[in-house]
C-alpha cells in the first residue's frame, strides 16, 4: 500500500510538471513560433543585408523590447547574422515550409519571409 501511494504521488507529480512546462513554453511563445529552426540555403542568399554563402544555418529568434529578431548562425559557427522581422499571424498552423525570396539590383537572392511547418507566424524580415 505505501508504495501505491508513492506511484500516485510520483504520477502526480509528473503530471504538474509537464503541465507547467507546457504553460512556461505557451507564455514565452505568444506568437506560435519554436525557439529554434534549421533553414538550408542552396544559393547565395541575403539575410538583413549580409550575404550569406550556401549552407545549413540554425535560426533563432528572441526578442529585444518590442523588436523580433532572428540570429542566422551557420553550422560552422563561423557566420552570424542578425535579422529584424515583423510576425505576421496566420489563420492556421503552415503545414509547409516554406522561404520568399526577392532579387534585388544586383541580380542576388534577398530572403524576404519565412514560414516554418506547424507554426502559427509567418516572419517577415525587414529589409
């Protein structure tokens, strides 16, 4: 009997914490989106006005008073760029992936948007 009561009491207690780590996790993430994205460019791509060579990069976003900024860092770690964007809600979650580009006067792939599968924003980059 002593041990059923422990199971209960450890059941519960894993319950709570589950329940508080998902309330802590909606809180700081009021826009629906993940603390951490991995995006691959094929081609030489711009990101805030740094040209970024091809490659594997991490995003992560955060936020800095009322500003979203996204830091691009290569798999390397020997690139890093930071990016202000606007978060732009959807009507549902994006069930694609998916990168805008633009081309600009000289001919180079600009990233304008990005929207991430199962996110609820899509991040609008300030150009």
């Amino acid at each position: 009997m002593n041990s059923q009561k422990r199971m209960f009491t450890l059941l519960i207690t894993a319950i709570l914490v589950i329940g508080a780590t998902t309330l802590l996790t909606a809180k700081d993430n009021p826009m629906g989106v993940a603390p951490k994205r991995d995006i691959t460019f094929t081609a030489p791509t711009i990101v805030s006005g740094t040209l970024l060579p091809p490659g594997d990069y991490k995003v992560t976003p955060e936020m800095q008073g009322n500003e979203h900024i996204m830091t691009f860092k290569s798999a390397d770690g020997k690139t890093e760029v930071k990016a202000k964007c606007s978060l732009v809600p959807l009507s549902e979650k994006a069930k694609t992936t998916e990168e805008g580009y633009d081309e600009n006067q000289q001919k180079q792939r600009v990233l304008v948007d990005m929207t991430f599968r199962g996110e609820t924003s899509k991040r609008v980059l300030m150009q």
